[in-house]
C-alpha cells in the first residue's frame, strides 16, 4: 500500500494513504472536534474572549510541539471543506439585502485594498532586489485570496516554483500573527464590531484566518469579515487574469486563449453557494426553525476550521527568507495601516 506526503500548502505535513476508505477522516475529525470544543470550553474561563482564539492557539501548540500520527492527516486535513461549508451554510442567515449593504463604500475599499497590495508588493520586491514574479505574488495573496491566489497566479505568470514557495510562506507567517495580533490591536482601539468587521475582511489574507480574526471579535464582525472577503475572493480571477494579459505582452509567459474560460476556472466556486442561500433567505424559503438548524450546522462548521487553522499553522514550513519576509513585512503593514484608516472614516 503507497503512502504518499502532503504538502499542499495551508495542510499539515503528514504521510496518508492513498485509497480511497471514508472512516480514515474519522480520527482527525475528531481531533478537530476535541480541539475546537476545547478551545469553547476554555473561552468560558476567560472573560470578553471569543473561543476562536483558543481553538486556533491549541490546534497550534499541539502542531508544533507533538508529532502528529498519520492517521490524522486525512481528517484534519478537510477543514478547508468544513470552512466553505460554513460559508455556504452562513448564507441562509445574511439575505442579499444584508450581503448588500456592503454597498459602494464596500466595494470601493475592496478595490482600492487589491491596488494598494499589489503596487506596494511590486515596489518593494524591486527596493529588496527580487524578482518581478515575486512581487506580484506576494501583491495577489495580500490582496486577495492568499495562498489560493498565489498557487492561481503562479501558473498564470509562470513563476518560478521558488518564488512560489516564498509567497506561500511570507502570507503564512503573516495569516498566523493576524489571527491574534488584530482582535487585540481592534479592543485596544476601541473599534466598533461594525468597523473591526471590515477591517479584518479588508487587511487578513486567507479566508479561514480572515473569517477566524473577525469571530475572535464577535460574530457580527464576523459575519462583516466574511462578506467582505467574499468580495474579495471573487475578483481573484479577473485579477489573475490581468496578470496573466500583462505578463503575455511582454512575451513571459503564453498567451491567454479563453478569457471566459480563464476567469470561470479561477472562481471561487463556493459564494456561489453561498450567494444562492442568500437569496433563499431573502425569499423567506426557510421557517425559523430551519435558520436556527442552518445557523447551528454552520457555527460547527466553523469550529472544525478554526481548529483545522491551528493544526496547519507549522512554524518549520514558514522559510521565507529574510528578504521576502521584508517584503512582506512592508506590505502587510502598509495594508493594515490603510485600510484600518479607511473603515474608520468610512464605516459607520
């Protein structure tokens, strides 16, 4: 029986066996389930904390302290599944009328967050001597959709497998301090969950650890996050594909045959589903009953992701390099910095 690694970015590092057998999820789900109940149990300890926070710190310490059996592998590594269907799940509690209230001011913090990542990245990674490619990839997952966006507009711009691996890793370190430093930079402040909500959608890069930071708030700047990550989420395609245009006129990389093609390839599938429960909602097709069970299902969607991120979070595999962390260092800065500064005059 072959046993093969997993080194997909954002999944932990474990051997598992190839055949398909449904009951090998079952160990690592419920290490999952333990992990991300613990993490409830101890937030009721501490006050004015949400269990976010603990579910992603322990899933983290047993990551890097314990090896972890193979067994574990396979399970722990569908929280990504569990965070779309939470997302998907979260539709049916946010009607369109809601999604959209969101609204210009939204959008237009969106965009400009996209513009301001990628032209800081591209900058920066000159000022430090690296590659072009590199720049725009750390610019595409700050930006938009981090490790997701980046593994996107690699084969896209045909970047080096290197720079690749620098991207990964920067967004990494980074997706794993915003979890905690944020919530904690947001109270001190004094933000309200209105404007923490948007914040944290504007300025974390992966969507498990933007969803993550905004519940660690509270569950309405959770809600917010989401929302305006999805927005983001949902521009990867076009952006990639510019990337892809721009890269083709000057003769570095193929040309792109079909754009539609392109785009539909690169879109996150998921807000479709989630859209689509929206506008269930907003056509009342769900009793109250039914949104509580929904509302239910997708909260422990979401505890299996948060601990699935603390699972991930293996400090061995976050090597930038020092000058790719600078940049990204610059980047991310630079971001939260602006878009902290934008949702406090805007967001009201």
């Amino acid at each position: 029986m072959s046993v093969r690694e997993v080194t997909a970015p954002g999944r932990i590092g474990l051997p598992v066996r190839s055949p398909t057998n449904p009951l090998r999820y079952i160990p690592g789900l419920v290490a999952l389930l333990i992990v991300g109940y613990a993490g409830k149990i101890v937030a009721g300890y501490v006050p004015h904390t949400e269990y976010v926070i603990f579910a992603v710190a322990i899933g983290m310490v047993i990551s890097n302290t314990i090896p972890l059996p193979r067994a574990l592998a396979p399970g722990i590594n569908t929280y990504e599944l569990w965070l779309k269907t939470g997302i998907v799940l979260m539709g049916a509690n946010l009607t369109l009328q809601n999604v959209g209230k969101i609204g210009v001011v939204g959008i237009v913090m969106v965009a400009l967050e996209i513009l301001i990542s990628i032209a800081a990245a591209r900058y920066l990674a000159r000022l430090f001597g690296l590659s072009d490619k590199l720049g725009s990839l750390i610019g595409v997952g700050v930006g938009i959709c981090g490790v997701s966006a980046i593994i996107g507009a690699s084969g896209a711009i045909q970047a080096e497998e290197e720079d690749s691996g620098y991207a990964i890793a920067t967004i990494l370190i980074f997706g794993a301090v915003m979890v905690f430093l944020e919530p904690l930079l947001g109270h001190l402040l004094g933000l309200s969950d209105q404007v923490f909500g948007y914040w944290a959608g504007l300025s974390v890069d992966n969507t498990a650890e933007t969803i993550a930071t905004g519940f660690a708030y509270s569950e309405l700047a959770g809600k917010l996050a989401t929302v305006i990550k999805l927005a983001r989420n949902s521009l990867m395609g076009l952006v990639i594909l510019g990337f892809a245009l721009a890269y083709a006129r000057q003769g570095l990389t193929a040309k792109v045959e079909n754009r539609a093609r392109f785009l539909w390839q690169r879109f996150p599938k998921f807000l479709l589903g989630f859209l689509g429960m929206s506008l269930l909602a907003s056509l009342s097709f769900f009793s109250p009953g039914e949104l509580k069970v929904i509302g239910a299902l997708s909260k422990w969607a979401f505890l299996l992701t948060f601990a699935g991120v603390g699972f991930a979070t293996q400090f061995s595999k976050m090597r930038a390099g020092v000058r790719p962390f600078l940049v990204g260092l610059g980047v991310e800065a630079t971001v939260t910095a602006i878009t902290l500064g934008m949702t406090m005059m805007m967001v009201r």
